[in-house]
C-alpha cells in the first residue's frame, strides 16, 4: 500500500506539542478551578493534533482507498469509486485543489487533509495532480486484475 501525506503534517503536529505542553504548564502551575479552562482549550486540540497528524494522509493499492483526516478514516474498495478526479474550490484570496472521490451511489467524497492550495486558481497544484494520476492509475489497474 502507498501512502501520500499532507505536508502540512509536521506543522500539525508541532501545533498539537505546542497547545499540549502550554495545557500542561499552565496545570502544573495550577491553584484555582479558573485555570481548568485553559488546560481544556489548550489540552483538548492539543491530544487530537499530537496523536491525529501522524496519520493524515491517504493510504491506496490494490485493494482500495483509506483516507485519515482530523477526526475520523473513510475507506472504499474500488469496486465503490467510480472516477477520481481534482476538484477546485476557490475562495477570496486562495483557492484549494483536492481529490474527490466519484462513489458508485453516486456521493462525492473530498479530501481536504491532502489538499494544495494556491493564489487565484490560475495554475493547478502538481502534488495533488500527481496524487489524482496516481490514484486514478491504481483503481484503473485494480479494476481491470
């Protein structure tokens, strides 16, 4: 199984360590129960970045597809995915480039956590051209072994 990953992983992580070990210092400091808000705010999205961004990324061969976001893993056989294509989405000042999976039932499946992003949407983000190139190829000749 191949496995492509957002390069933004490593700065998730590092905002995770970052907002946990500030929880963590504020409650080793502690003395009152106001200090508890902090600890949670800090703590919370801390733990989900810290343990979570190791795993982002999309996982394929020829079994199918698993993809690993922020909060929760979607996997399809390819048997499911009926086109994989880029899709854009623009914005005010950038736009976004992302795989988005065509299923069979006819649902269209996004994966932001892979995304490229860029000014305007005038010139296609390549890493995730060659991320839809490859994940079309490797359905293509899964469908057809």
């Amino acid at each position: 199984m191949l496995k492509r990953r957002t390069p933004w992983a490593i700065v998730y992580f590092l905002v995770g360590l970052l907002c946990l070990l500030t929880a963590v210092s504020v409650a080793a400091s502690s003395t009152k129960v106001d200090e508890l808000i902090p600890i949670v705010l800090f703590g919370v999205p801390g733990l989900v970045l810290t343990v979570r961004a190791p795993m982002f990324g999309v996982s394929f061969g020829a079994s199918g597809v698993k993809y690993s976001g922020l909060l929760k893993s979607r996997s399809y056989a390819w048997s499911e995915v009926q086109e994989v294509k880029c899709a854009v989405v623009t914005g005010t000042l950038f736009s976004s480039d992302l795989p988005e999976l065509v299923l069979a039932s006819g649902q269209i499946d996004q994966l932001p956590m892979v995304a490229g992003y860029g000014a305007g949407g005038s010139t296609p983000n390549k890493r995730v051209e060659r991320l839809v190139t490859e994940l079309e190829a490797t359905r293509t000749s899964a469908l057809l072994a």
